[in-house]
C-alpha cells in the first residue's frame, strides 16, 4: 500500500467505526486483527519518512527565516549606512552654506567698503579739480585784466604818440 500516514490513519479509523459492537458492551467492538495490523504495520513504515520529511521541512523552513533574518539585518545595516551617510552630506552641505553665506556678507562688506573709498577719492579729486580750475580761472581772470589794463595803457600810450 503506497498511501500517506494520513489516509492510512483515516482507514484505520474506518475500520474501528464500522467494526461490529461486542454483546452487551457499548464501548467495545471486534475488529479484523489482520487488516488492522496491516494497517498499522503500514503507518509504521511510512511515518519515518513522514517525520523525516517533516524535519527536513522544519529545517528548511529555519534556514529560510535564518537566511531571511541575515538579509533583513544587510539590508537594515546598508540603510543605517546610506542615513548616516547622508546625514553626513547633509551636514557638509549646511557648513558649505554657512561658509557661502559667510564669503557672501564678506564681500558684500568688502563691496560696501570699496564702493565708500572710491567715492571718497572720487570726491577728493573732484574737489581737487574744482580747486585747480577755479585756481586756473582767478589767474586767467587776473591774466585777462593785466592784459585788458596793459592794452589800455599801450592804447593811450598809442594816443599820446599820434599828437
């Protein structure tokens, strides 16, 4: 008989169910001791294999969560990894931007600072400017009346020689 512990076992329920009552007693039946041997005999046989399979079952089924559990770990390890990592780059990149800021107001200041001395000097030659041409003008001014009252003078000098 190639059938399975299960079904084997069913039979032998069978025939316990249908096994004729003994007279007199409720609870006690006669029963074909031959075909209930074979019967039994028959599940011995199978049921090492039966618990062998299933052993191998459970043993697969351990290497499974075993292996499941070692990857779940590399996976969690490599996301742990990949967080730091970018909690790291996140950090770099607030410090580059606190150092950019820092460059930025700098210049800015540096800016500011040069934009102030340019229009200082700017300023300053200007009025030196100023000073130089107003300067140039009191003496083309006084040149200009020297020369006025010096044709004056040779105009009437010119007058007194015509006599």
């Amino acid at each position: 008989m190639e059938n399975g512990v299960q079904e084997l076992l069913q039979m032998l329920s069978n025939v316990i169910s249908e096994a004729r009552g003994v007279p007199l007693s409720s609870d006690k039946c006669i029963i074909e001791r031959e075909k209930t041997l074979d019967l039994i005999d028959e599940i011995k046989a199978q049921l090492p294999g039966e618990i062998s399979e299933a052993k191998r079952l459970v043993s697969a089924r351990n290497d499974f969560i075993t292996n499941a559990k070692k990857e779940a770990e590399s996976i969690k390890k490599v996301a742990e990894d990949r967080a730091r990592q970018l909690v790291d780059e996140e950090e770099i990149v607030k410090q580059a931007k606190a150092k950019s800021d820092d460059i930025i107001a700098t210049a800015r200041e540096k800016s500011d600072e040069l934009r102030r001395v340019a229009n200082q000097y700017a300023e300053e030659i200007l009025r030196r400017t100023e000073e130089s041409v107003s300067t140039a003008l009191d003496e083309i001014q006084e040149s200009r009346s020297k020369f006025i009252a010096a044709s004056r003078r040779e105009a009437n000098d010119d007058d007194y020689d015509l006599d």
